[in-house]
C-alpha cells in the first residue's frame, strides 16, 4: 500500500531561469564585507548595480530567452544497462542523465548573448559578475568535457552489508582518455603531495594498498565502466561483479521495483529500501515495541522520479508499505480532493496542503507511543482534563 505520494509540477525553464538570475545577481550579495557597512546591505548593493546598469533585467530576460531557444535537455530514458549489474546488497538507488551535452549548450548559448548584447558584454566584465562569472563558466565547461567520456546515465548508489552503508557511483565510458582527464583535473585542484582523489585502471587497483588510500576518493577507470567510491574492497568488489556479468541486483525485489519507472521513461530516479536500512542499521529499534506499534516497521520501498506526464514535467515521491497502514504511518489520510487550496492567495509562491486521518485516532496513538518508549509528554493530561473538566 502507499503511505504517501506527493507530485510537483513546474516549467523547467522557470528553474532555469532562476538558476541563470541566482548566478548572475550572487556576486552582488556576497561581496567582501569590508564593502557592507552598518547601513549597506545586500539590498544596496543590488541597488548600486542596478543605477550602473539600469537594463540589466532586461539583458538577463534576453539570456532567459536564448537559453529556452537553444538549450535541450536529455530524453526521457525507458531503461538501464547500469542497474542490472549492482550488487544484490543495494539498498539505494540514484539515476540521473548525462548532463554534459546540456551544460556544453548552456556555454553556447550564453557566449552567443555576450557577442551579441553589448549592454550584458559590458556588465560581464566590470560589473558585480566580473570575478565569479568566468569561474562559473569554466566550472560548466569543465562538467562538460568530464561528462562526454560518459555513457547516457550515471548512477549513484549504497551497498549494506553490515550496519555502514558503502557508496558508490559507477558510467559507461563512451571514449578513452578519462583517466588521464581525472588525473589532471586532481592534480589541477589538490596538488600531487596528498591528493583527495587517486584515479586506478585495474592493473594498478590490483596492486593498490588499503592503507596508503584511507580518505581518499578511488576512482576505478577500466575499459567499459568507470567506479567511484571511498572503499576500495567495495571498489575491488563492483569490478569483479563487471567481470563476471553479475545480474544479481536485477533479480531482487527492490530492484525490480526500480527498474519499474523506467518502463513510461524518467529524467531522474531515486529510491531506497528502508525496511532493509532499518534492518541492518539497527535491528535493534527495528524490533522495538514502539517502533512496531509506530506502524513504520512496515515500510518498504521510498521511491521519487522526475518524468512527463500529460506535457508536463512532473516529480513524484512515494512511500510504500508491506501491509496496511497502521498506528502513525496512518495518520496522513488517503488521496481525496483538497479544497482548502481555494482559500490561498492567487499571488503565494508556495502552498502545501495535506489530509490528516481522525484526530481522536492521532491523539490515541500518540499517548500509546509515548507509553510504549517511556515518555512523560503525556503526564500533565489528566490534571489538565479535570481542571477543565473536559476529556481529550
């Protein structure tokens, strides 16, 4: 059954638009305070560069624009060759597209702007923009070329075995040349005395030292996959299961449930099995009375996707039970129209609404919980009861 599923709808270009005016106007508000005196604020600031370049707006419209006309993002994908091939103790999952043709049509777009628009040229390069600007474009330029050895999908993910959790993230490579591409992007950043990433192709990770590596980034590059991870056992491990063609991952229930959103297409997937979480992470609370009684014992499988659905982009999060829902995981009532959404006013830049289930149950339950973990929230209740001579 379903605990929760909530969907959000949004124009990805009102997001990119905010993203383009955050980057642009950010400069302007983190200025050295040495400048921001006990009557400057950010708001001065923005103000004193907005009389030096009074159509900025207007020049940050027109880049809006471009950026709708020539930036495109990567399709929608109905499967994954990455996913079959985790290991079975996969207990979360995170899938995203390769964003590197996009961020490189971002660059694009915006140099086409700045030899086009004198106005926004001259801001560029002395305005509040002049010092972080660049930085901002070399960073993109920068994810582009790392995304172009990779394969249509990077995928993020945790292994349990035990009570700690391994992280890992692992791409197709499309072309040779990523390890030397991470080798001088480390040295570029971290220097050679101690760097935060160590880049392997098998031969070297064969030999690799546990030791000499802790807290460190290892980064596998083979022929066909690239691995990421701070273990180098689970590192070592994610290889050999590449050697073998291991499909355990597929053959499990959580990843068949994973490999079920993809079936209408999705831009970004992510999920977790929290009742295998809890399990191993603490078998301890997982067992306890309160925890039983709580109803969250039962929960399965956390699950959020970004896909279209009617035209629109749509993100859902889902949060799904073994059996019927019960005790607190009850409390949020089933799917049902909600009118207080006509009582929000037309100009609000956020609402939430939400259905609570019976308020005698809620109260119930909660004074139950508190029992059963040992609280005294509850212990004022009865005097408080007769002094108003009421019952809760």
């Amino acid at each position: 059954m379903t605990y929760a599923r909530v969907r959000s709808y949004g124009g990805r270009y009102l997001v990119h638009g905010m993203a383009v005016l955050a980057a642009a106007i950010s400069p302007i508000c983190t200025c050295d305070a040495q400048y921001v005196t006990e009557n400057q604020g950010p708001n001065s600031l923005l103000s004193q560069e907005l009389s030096k370049y009074p159509d900025l707006p207007n020049e940050l419209a027109n880049l809006v624009s471009r950026f709708q006309e020539n930036v495109h993002f990567p399709a929608p994908r109905t499967e994954s060759r990455l996913l079959p091939l985790l290991p079975q103790s996969t207990v979360a999952y995170v899938a995203i597209p390769n964003y590197g043709d996009t961020a490189s049509q971002v660059v694009g777009a915006f140099r086409q702007e700045l030899s086009e628009d004198p106005k926004l040229r001259d801001w560029w390069a002395h305005g509040a923009a002049a010092e972080a600007g660049p930085k901002v474009v070399s960073s993109l330029q920068e994810f582009s070329e790392l995304n172009g050895y990779l394969g249509d999908e990077i995928v993020l993910f945790a292994t349990m075995t035990g009570k700690e959790p391994a992280f890992v993230a692992i791409s197709e490579i499309r072309k040779p040349g990523l390890k030397k591409f991470l080798q001088d992007t480390a040295v570029q950043y971290w220097g050679t005395s101690k760097p935060a990433v160590r880049v392997f192709d098998s031969a070297e990770l064969a030999s690799a030292k546990e030791k000499a590596l802790t807290g460190q980034l290892l980064i596998l590059v083979r022929s066909d996959f690239v691995v990421a991870s701070s273990d180098l056992q689970t590192v070592r491990k994610i290889s050999a299961g590449f050697d073998g063609h291991s499909r355990e991952f597929a053959a499990t229930a959580f990843g068949r449930r994973m490999a079920q959103e993809y079936r209408d297409g999705v831009t970004i997937v992510a999920g977790a099995d929290v009742h295998g979480i809890v399990e191993k992470a603490s078998p301890e609370t997982a067992q306890s009375p309160a925890f039983q009684k709580s109803g969250f014992a039962d929960m399965q499988y956390l699950v959020w996707n970004r896909k279209t659905i009617g035209g629109k982009k749509v993100g859902q999060l889902e949060l799904s039970f073994t059996g019927p829902r019960h005790g607190a995981a009850a409390w949020l009532a089933k799917p049902t129209a909600l009118g207080s959404y006509n009582f929000v006013s037309p100009h609000a830049f956020m609402a939430a609404s939400l259905v609570l289930a019976n308020p005698v149950q809620i109260f119930g339950d909660a004074q139950e919980l508190a029992r059963l973990s040992g609280s005294n929230a509850f212990a004022a209740i009865p005097a408080f009861e007769q002094a108003l001579n009421l019952s809760l």
